[in-house]
C-alpha cells in the first residue's frame, strides 16, 4: 500500500506543474473538443512510458542521452509551432471561433505534445523509473495519478466555463498558452 500511495504522489508532484501537455488539455476542456479522446491519449500515454519506466528502461536511456538531445530539439520546434499558433489566436480574436476541429487533430497534437517533450522521458523512465526500480505497485500508483490529473483536468475544465464566456478570457489563456509554449520550446533547444 505504501509503494501505491508513494507512486501515485511522486507522480502528481511531476504532473500538475503548467506545461504544453496540460495547457492543451485545459483548452480541449474548455472547448469541449474531443476531450475524451486527449484525456484517453495522455493517460494511456504516461501508462505505458511509466510501465517501460518501471521495467528499468531508464537504464538504456541513460546510456544514449543523444536520444533524449533528439527529441529536445525536435520537441522545441513543435512546441514554437504551436506557441506561435496560441499567439496569433490571441491577438487574431477572429481566429477564436474557426468552428470545430475534427478529433484526429487533437489526437495528433496530444500525442505530439506527450511523445515530443523529452521532460516525459525524463520524469517517467528515468526518475519514476529510477524510484521504482521493478515495484509494480509504485507503477500502478504513479499511473492512477495520471489517470485522475487528466481526468480532473479536462473535465474540470467545465466548470471554469463561465469565466470562458467572454472572447477576452480566451485571448488571455491563449497568451498564456503562446508564453508557455515558446518559452518552453526556447528552452529545450537552447539546452539541447
């Protein structure tokens, strides 16, 4: 039970932090767009990486840091794509209701913004990895919080609905979104 209860906060200290993936799936939420499916990517997603994790995959990426350069690099250039995408829809209030998307584009995104971010390897099969080290107990606790994060998460985002009903609340989030994002992508090539 400890090795549960000790996964499933290790994880939460990792995850709730503000960062591409979780902006993303806040907007899906607020916009009730293919929520299900981006939730289902994110938390299928750190499932299997903090499986591989557990397993002692991070031993092998430790050995190969050029791997983790790769995905810095090729991560901060998306990251900058989709900064500067938030930034125009933040100043291009037009932009704001383009309509729906269909849900393979979320999909896309969401799996780009998880696979593409080297931090996920690192949290996941390096220090998730590294603290448990073969207990699956830990394992199973780490993916419950992901799970619930996500689940809270875009859900969650319902009820901040309300605040959303404005254009100007939707040009700061996607400020927001464009700072993170950029800087985000900045940082990663810069450290690569």
């Amino acid at each position: 039970m400890t090795d549960l209860l000790l996964g499933f906060g290790t994880m939460m200290t990792l995850i709730v932090a503000i960062g591409a993936q979780n902006a993303f799936v806040l907007r899906q939420g607020l916009r009730r767009q293919a929520v299900v499916e981006v939730v289902a990517v994110c938390a299928l997603s750190d499932a299997i990486l903090v499986a591989v994790g557990v397993a002692g995959f991070g031993v092998i990426v430790k050995k190969f840091p050029q791997a983790i350069t790769v995905a810095a690099v090729v991560g901060g250039i998306f990251l900058l794509g989709y900064g500067f995408l938030a930034a125009r829809r933040a100043f291009r209030p037009s932009a704001l209701n383009a309509g729906t998307e269909t849900s393979s584009r979320p999909v896309l995104t969401a799996l780009a913004l998880t696979w593409l971010n080297p931090h996920v390897y690192l949290d996941t099969l390096v220090l998730l990895g590294s603290i448990a080290a073969g207990r699956w107990l830990f394992g199973v606790g780490a993916v419950t919080a992901s799970i619930t994060w996500f689940v809270a998460l875009g859900f969650g985002a319902r009820l901040l609905s309300p605040l959303f009903a404005k254009p100007r609340a939707w040009r700061v989030l996607d400020g927001l979104i464009a700072a993170v994002m950029i800087t985000l992508g900045v940082t990663l090539i810069a450290g690569s």
